[in-house]
C-alpha cells in the first residue's frame, strides 16, 4: 500500500511520525501490520504522566489506520517486574507489605479489599479501563504470561550464550568514568518508569540492572527464588551445553540448580530484556521518556543490544514531563499522584485527549486539577467553536479531531455542552439538588431551553465531581438565608441606584445572556453611556466601577468578595431571592 503523502506545513506532529513509522515499517516489515508499542508497569497507580507513553503510539496508530493499514498498539505489562517498595498513599496497604519486596508483582496481594487476584491486576484493571473510556485500542501482554509460559525461552538461552557481548556493550558505560557535572546533571533527573528508575536504583544485593556478576562471570538473566519468590539471587554457574544453571539467593539462603531450558521462573534483567521485546515483537515505534536520552540509559544502550537479537531499534521521540498545577513530578510507585481514572471524574475524555494531542511529545504541559481547568475548558469550546465554522488552523482542527475520534468512530460526547464554568457554578450553588440545577439550567437559554439534565451529561457530571472534590469548602459558593441590613443601610445613593437598574431589568433580562448584558450595563449607565456601549468608547474608570458594583452583589448574595459568575449566580439564586438579598 503507498504512503499517503503528507506537508509538514499544514499538518500536525502525528502526522508527521505517522508519514515516518509507516516508511520505516515498509521498509523493515514490508506488507506486514505496523507495530508500535508502550511499556507500563503496575508497580502502584498508573498515572497521567504514564498516560503519554500510551497516547503519543495511540495518536499515532490511529492516524495510521485512518489511512487503511493494519496496525498493532502492544502495551507490555511489565508485571513480572520486582516489587520495589510500599508506595505511599494507597488505600488499603500499610508497611506489612514490605516482606514481599523482591517479588514478582503478580506474586504480591492486591490491596485490601481489592476484588483483584494480585498487585499487578489490581492496578491494570484501573487503568484499562480508563484507556476504554478514552478510545485507546491495544494488545496487552502480560509479561508474567509470556516468562512463565515459555515464550521467551529461546530469546532467554540466545541472551546467556550472547552474555560475553552483552557484558561488553555494558562495560561501555559501566565503566567510563562520569564527569562532575554529567553527575550532577543525573541526580537531578528522576525516571520517568518503574523499569528505569529499578535500572537506577539497582535490583537486590550483588546485583545491577543490567545484570549479575557471580563466581562465573556476568550473567544477564534473574532467577527468582524457588523458596521465597525473591529476585535477591546471584547465578553462580550456567553450562551453554546442558543450559545448567546454578543460583543462590541472598535473601534465605536457598540455592538449587536448574536447566535453563525446561525453567521458567526468572527473567532478563532489564536493559536487555527491553530490547529482546522489540526484536521478538518487531516494534517499529516506540517513544521514550527524556531521562532515557542520557548515556547508558536503557533506550540508549538497547539500540546496541538489539543487534544481539536480530532486531533495530524502533523510532520514536523522547517525551516530556506531564505535570498537574501545584504538584511536582509524578511517580507510580510513591502513590498519591492524579491518574487517568481521577482525571476522567472531572473531564470529559476528549478534553483529556487533546491535551496529548496538542503538544508534540517534547512539549511538557501540565493538566489542571485547579481552577485552570475552567480556563481549558473554555479553549477547548472556542476550538470547538472554530473547527465547526471552518476557521480553525489546520495543526488545530487535526488534534480536535484526535480528540474527538479513533478511526473507530466518534467517542460519545455530551449533546448540550454547556460552558463548564457555568455547569461548575450551577453544581456548587445548588448542592446535588437536581431539580434546581435543571430549572437555573433551562433559563440559561429561553429561546432552547434544556428539557432534562441528560442533554448537559457527562459534562455536568465532572463539572459536579469537580466542585465537590477538588474546590476548598471555604470557596465554596454559600447564598445568604437573609439580606445584610446593615450593609444595605450603608449605602450612597449611588449604591442604591445600582441595585434599582439592576431590580428594574431583572424579568427583562432573565437569561445568561440578558443578565451578562444587564450586569455589565448597570455602570455604563449610571455613568451617562449606553448599556450597549463597547469598552472602546468608554473610559478606563467604567471598569473600576464594574469592578465595585460586582464586588456589592457577591457581598449582598453570598457574603464575599467574590464568586460564580454573576448571571449564572442571580439564575441559581432566583428572581424572587435576589429581590429579597438585594433589599426590594
């Protein structure tokens, strides 16, 4: 099939890998599908940073099928990983936990009161379902499955009999002394996976990474312990002839010979079991966190072991950092850390779609817990706006599309998706009272006004979950049960003139749209302009006394300087209750 030809001036950087991977898979697999690949481990809750490694090859294999190819998205389980340590913050685990250190994750309990047979279920399903929810599709593999079923069994003994040039592809790295600031540079970054932070931190006593160095040499294969399950073992002999190995563990004192050949309780360790994967997979992309970039990172020193293999290196880019405002940088296995699942309780999964698709990979950017998400939301509707109009730039309709679409189809979206802020608004000065949130929701719009909350969902729904979860109770919004006598006592005439053009234009203008234009005309009128005058034509005060005006209605409606916006306020409040708190 020939490649789609592609600009690079008016499409976007999926389109640009895709143009690539696709080339390069004609190239080393002709006529077979395109294979691209993520790794994740469930170490702990899998977070959003985690995510970019799953939605940079899904953006991408999307575009890809769009155009008529087969594709395969393989998301390894490094399931069979170690378990490293107790992750904080995770409900249902407590420091008991730590005696399976050293285990396979599949071989440690899930967390209390989990409905999961293990560590690593329990965390995979989460996270699998929110990749349904997202429209990710993918070929999950079980790396427990694949060790303890023999699969690799031939890639294992090809790895022990290659071990001398393995050892000195490593030796490359390990020996080389590093410089100051290269160290310093190093002990800044932190790994962007539980694999490469495992390869940073060392495996278990006498053991690296990258392999073991027992009394017959180095040896990149780990046995785990036939007594206490644990990966603290040393290989001390192995027979390429008969595949005898013998290994003894630091943890219990147990040591057992085995054959290679019929065994099926160990693994690669790490930097060569990574590369072995892409060979026996044939992986064509597959992006990288930016602390592989560094020299004797596992990305780095898999492209020369690959070649042991058979294999190439896949392409792909190094990704960047996502961060969520006021948190620092993420890791699984510290627990407490925003993960997909969190993230779709307040956002619909376009919104979360698009902030992956909006950047190239090497573009870090942060997803917002906070009020910055009324801000996204807001981008995201005028984008919305745009691409239904046609005026969108073309880098910008490519990723709406991205958002909100697979090659599978649309992903359900909500039918009336009103402003989130205002939704935000409604959910917090109405308190879970549905009916409420329906009748301030219907008069948003006279003209079409919403017949059932379902038209509004799910965005209502996050819109909700966010208020209720992430909003301080001290800004939460608070209407007054009586009017403030005193402060309506205090006011000058021209304070009380305010309130009367408001009372005066209530019924008139009793929709978003009226009140903002009544809100906003108050002070132009008592100013001597026209309600309808543009901020062009008014002097600079107008604004200072728009400001004083807002800042009486919050006091008198909610006691406090500021609040939701003021139409969709007076709309939650009532006509009759605002006529009461405003002193009618």
């Amino acid at each position: 099939m020939p490649i789609v030809a592609q600009s690079t001036e008016t499409t976007d950087w999926v389109s640009r890998f895709a143009d690539e991977v696709i080339e390069e898979s004609e190239r080393r697999a002709p006529g077979k599908p395109v294979v691209v690949a993520s790794g994740l481990s469930p170490s702990g809750p899998i977070h959003l940073g985690n995510l970019r490694e799953v939605m940079t090859p899904h953006l991408v294999a999307d575009e890809i099928r769009r155009r008529g190819y087969q594709v395969r998205h393989l998301i390894s389980w490094d399931d069979y990983d170690r378990y490293r340590k107790v992750p904080a913050g995770v409900a249902g685990v407590d420091e008991s936990w730590a005696e399976h250190i050293g285990k396979p994750l599949t071989s440690v309990p899930a967390p209390r009161g989990s409905a999961h047979p293990n560590w690593a279920e329990h965390f995979k399903a989460a996270m699998i379902e929110s990749l349904a929810e997202l429209g990710v599709e993918f070929d999950g593999i079980s790396q427990t499955e694949q060790y303890t079923s023999g699969a690799y069994r031939e890639q294992i003994l090809h790895a022990m009999k290659h071990r001398g040039d393995i050892d000195a592809v490593l030796a490359q790295y390990r020996t080389k002394p590093k410089p100051a600031d290269q160290k310093k540079q190093q002990a800044k970054q932190k790994p962007v996976d539980e694999a490469e932070l495992e390869a940073a931190e060392g495996s278990g006593a006498a053991a690296e990474d990258d392999g073991s160095s027992g009394t017959g040499g180095y040896f990149p294969y780990k046995p785990y312990c036939g007594n206490c399950e644990k990966d603290l073992t040393t290989v001390t002999t192995y027979d390429d002839d008969s595949t005898e190995l013998t290994y003894a563990c630091t943890a219990c004192g147990f040591s057992e010979t085995v054959r290679l050949s019929e065994f099926n309780r160990g693994k690669l360790v790490w930097k060569v079991d990574w590369p072995m994967r892409w060979a026996y997979e044939g992986v064509v992309f597959e992006p990288s966190g930016v602390d592989h970039s560094s020299p004797g990172s596992s990305f780095q020193v898999g492209g020369q072991i690959v070649g042991i293999f058979g294999g190439k290196q896949p392409i792909g880019p190094m990704y960047a950092f996502v961060g969520i405002s006021g948190m620092a940088k993420m890791s699984s296995s510290r627990g407490g850390v925003p993960t997909p699942a969190d993230a779709l309780k307040i956002m619909e999964p376009q919104l979360l779609r698009w902030l992956y698709a909006r950047r190239r990979p090497n573009q870090s950017f942060k997803i917002a817990f906070d009020q910055e998400i009324q801000r996204l939301y807001d981008e995201w509707d005028r984008l919305d706006a745009k691409v239904a109009d046609g005026s969108a730039l073309p880098a910008d309709a490519a990723a709406h599309s991205r958002a909100v679409r697979t090659a599978s189809g649309e992903l359900p979206r909500t039918p009336r998706p009103l402003p989130y802020r205002t939704l935000a608004s409604v959910a917090d000065i109405t308190a879970g009272h549905e009916d409420q949130a329906l009748r301030i929701l219907s008069e948003l719009d006279p003209a079409n006004p919403l017949a059932s909350l379902d038209e509004a969902r799910p965005r209502y729904d996050r819109a909700e979950a966010w208020i209720n979860t992430h909003v301080p109770a001290d800004q939460r919004t608070v209407v007054r049960a009586e009017p403030d006598a005193e402060l309506l006592k205090s006011l000058d005439e021209q304070g009380r003139e305010s309130l009367r053009l408001l009372l005066d234009g209530l019924a008139e203008h009793w929709s978003l749209d009226g009140l903002t234009h009544l809100v906003y005309g108050v002070p132009k009128v008592q100013a001597g302009f026209s309600a309808d005058a543009t901020p062009k034509e008014l002097p600079p005060e107008i604004k200072t006394a728009q400001r004083s005006f807002f800042a009486l209605l919050y006091h008198l409606l909610v006691g406090r300087d500021t609040g939701p916006r003021l139409p969709t306020l007076l709309l939650a409040v009532g006509q009759d209750r605002v006529r009461t708190l405003l002193g009618e």
